[in-house]
C-alpha cells in the first residue's frame, strides 16, 4: 500500500535528506514511516487510525511533529 511510487521516494528521499541536519540516528524503515505521514496528510487521519502497514502509529506522528518543528518538511518542498 505504497504512497508513492519508487521514482517519487526517490526525488523525495533527495531532497529530505539535503533538508536535515544529518545529526541524530538514521531513521529505520524510513521510507515506510515517511508514507505513514503522508497518508494521515492525504486522509485527516488521527495518529492511531494509521494502517498497520505504516508501522507504529506513534512513529509517523513522532516524525512529522520533530520535522515539523525543524524545518525539514517545509525546505524539502522549497526543493
């Protein structure tokens, strides 16, 4: 149940990755948790409706509030 396609992770996956820091642990399942937020995006979703093939619901939130917070989201768009 992929939210994006493999030629659209990877222009995204670019451009999150020139807009983080590069501090902190790498991310697991990075790409499974980056389309877990997009889908609570997509569908105006709480945190905990989010389908199990995201992963923990608390992962997709977690993320998105610490992206949020810094910046990320918004200079990956700018790219």
């Amino acid at each position: 149940m992929g939210m994006l396609s493999d030629d659209g992770w990877v222009r995204l996956k670019v451009a999150l990755d020139a807009a983080r820091s590069g501090t902190g642990r790498p991310l697991q399942d990075e790409r499974r948790v980056v389309e877990g937020v997009i889908w609570r995006q997509r569908n105006g979703a709480k945190g905990r409706a989010l389908p199990p093939e995201f992963g923990p619901w608390w992962k997709a939130a977690q993320l998105h509030i610490r992206w949020s917070r810094l910046g990320v989201w918004e200079r990956a768009f700018e790219r």
